[in-house]
C-alpha cells in the first residue's frame, strides 16, 4: 500500500449501533498514525495519536487499535449517538504526512 | 483562549490575482502546515514549517508559496501559477516530537477560495 485508504467511504448506522471502520497504510517506514473526527462546519479535532503496534487507545465510547506489521488501523464506536455523526479522518504520522480521504459516518436517532 | 484562527472565511478572486489566506496561532507551537481539500478528497499536504524562516514542500506545493517571519504566523499565497485554487484551505499547527513521539495537530476552522 501506498497510500493511506480508509473504508468504508460512507456508513448510515441507527442510533444505539456499534461500528467500525477501517485505516490501511504503508507498514514501512512507521511513524505514527493519528485519528481526527471532522463535525460539519467545524474544524477536525484529534481522537488518537498511536505509536506502537499493538496500541489501543479509548476514549469513552469511541477505541482504536493498531498493527504496525501488516499496515491498519481499526476505529469502533460502542453503542453510536447522533453527536457521533462526523468524517473520521486517519493520517500518518510525521512531516510529510499523508490523510486518507475519511469514512463519513451518520447516526440515525 | 489558544487556538487557531484563519481569515477569511470565503474568498473569492478573478483568474489570475495571486491571493493571500492568513493562518495564526497562539499555541507556541513549532510547527505549522497548510492543507487543501477538494471534493472526495482526504487533505493534502500543501506545504509545512519547523522553525521560523524554514518550511518545507508538500505533496502538491506548485503555484503555491509560503512564508514563517514569525513563530504565531504561517500565510500561504496561492498565486495565478496555480491550475485549479478553487478548493477548501485549511491550517494546523502542532508540537514538534522527538524520536518515536509524534503530536496531534490542531486546525484553524478554513478558508474557502472561489476563482473565477
């Protein structure tokens, strides 16, 4: 992999689901990998900075977890709210840092 | 209040003006980096500073240009050399880290130039 990709592109869940989404990315040459949730009209905000494979990280409802050799990291959400509704944004660590283009996600009430 | 703040909100050019997006923060924070996105798009690295009076190319910097006279300001002038500025511009900031410890970056809240 060369790039960062995450999947899916888009997910409509109902509230009170749980949920995840995927962030691949080049195994080699590991930095970081960072999670950012971007709400609309309003500027993305950091979840998580991961460093070591294995890393897992919580933080209330929301988790990731991360493997550095095989290149992904994984984002759940527990029992998803309408609030919850954002684009979840990973990205590699580091200067010359690559996004990947989001998984836009939408709580039903 | 620390944060980020970029100025203006919209803006919009004729073809062939070269114009300026403002980025300033008061976090002292280091580092300081401009992103573009476009429709479909995750952002893509435009340019980044470490220091003052240094920066560095990102993956898409042709057409554009940057300058970092002070620590709290990071301007970016998207000039007519650029093919397609219509997009959304954002600006973050962060800490430096050492080896093996990386800082999650803050964004200002973006600037979206229209070119016409």
């Amino acid at each position: 992999i060369l790039n960062v990709e995450q999947s899916p592109q888009s997910l409509h869940v109902q509230e009170g689901d749980s949920t995840n989404f995927t962030c691949s990315f080049p195994s080699s040459n590991f930095y970081a990998l960072h999670w950012y949730r971007w709400e609309t009209a309003k500027s993305p905000e950091a979840l998580f900075v991961m460093t070591l494979n294995g890393d897992e990280k919580k933080k209330g409802r929301i988790s990731a977890t991360l493997n550095t050799k095989e290149g992904y990291s994984y984002l759940y959400i527990k029992g998803s709210q309408p609030e919850d509704s954002a684009t979840y944004l990973c990205k590699t660590g580091g200067f010359k840092t690559i996004f990947g283009a989001g998984t836009r996600l939408f709580v039903k009430a | 209040d620390g944060g980020i703040t970029q100025s203006p909100k919209y803006l919009f050019r004729k073809e062939g003006q070269n114009v300026t997006l403002s980025c300033e923060q008061n976090l002292n924070h280091d580092a300081m980096y401009w992103y573009r996105q476009d429709p479909g798009q995750g952002l893509r690295l435009i340019y980044y500073s470490q220091i003052v009076n240094d920066f560095q190319k990102g993956d898409i910097a042709e057409g554009y240009s940057v300058s970092r006279e002070k620590k709290e300001s990071f301007p970016l002038t998207v000039t007519s050399a650029q093919k397609n500025p219509t997009a959304f511009y954002l600006c973050a900031s962060s800490k430096i880290g050492g080896r093996g410890v990386s800082y999650e970056q803050y964004f200002g809240p973006g600037t979206r130039l229209t070119v016409t």
